[in-house]
C-alpha cells in the first residue's frame, strides 16, 4: 500500500479511542477501510481524514452494547 505511514495517526487515534479493541483489530480496519476508500475513490484528497471517519465507524460497530452511546 502506497503510503502507509500516512496511516500510523489515525491508527494511534483510533487505538486510543477504541482502547477496548486489540490494537492489531484497529489497524488491520484502518487498513482495510482504506483500501475499500482507496479502490472507490476519484479524488485521494482527505483519504486518511475519511478513512478515520468510516473505521470508526465499523469500529463502534464491533463494540459490545455496553461500550455503545445509546441516545
């Protein structure tokens, strides 16, 4: 992959924020997030900014229900 150090941020953000996650499961979906971003996109401007968005996103999804926000 092109670039992966661009990544190493989003996955310290990510681990911190996900602390209750294996730090091997964070980066292995910071890194598959972005290759599916990656493959899709037309324009790489704010890929690591959208990559951090969307395996937050998969991330909170892999959380037991007690780790969830519930509004």
């Amino acid at each position: 992959m092109a670039n992966e150090h661009s990544l190493d941020p989003v996955i310290d953000f990510l681990t911190g924020r996900f602390s209750q996650l294996a730090p091997q499961t964070v980066a292995e979906t910071v890194y598959a997030t972005h290759a599916q971003l990656k493959e899709k996109a037309t324009i790489t401007t704010h890929m690591a900014s959208l990559t951090q968005r969307k395996a937050a996103e998969t991330l909170a999804q892999m959380l037991p229900a007690e780790h969830t926000h519930q509004v």
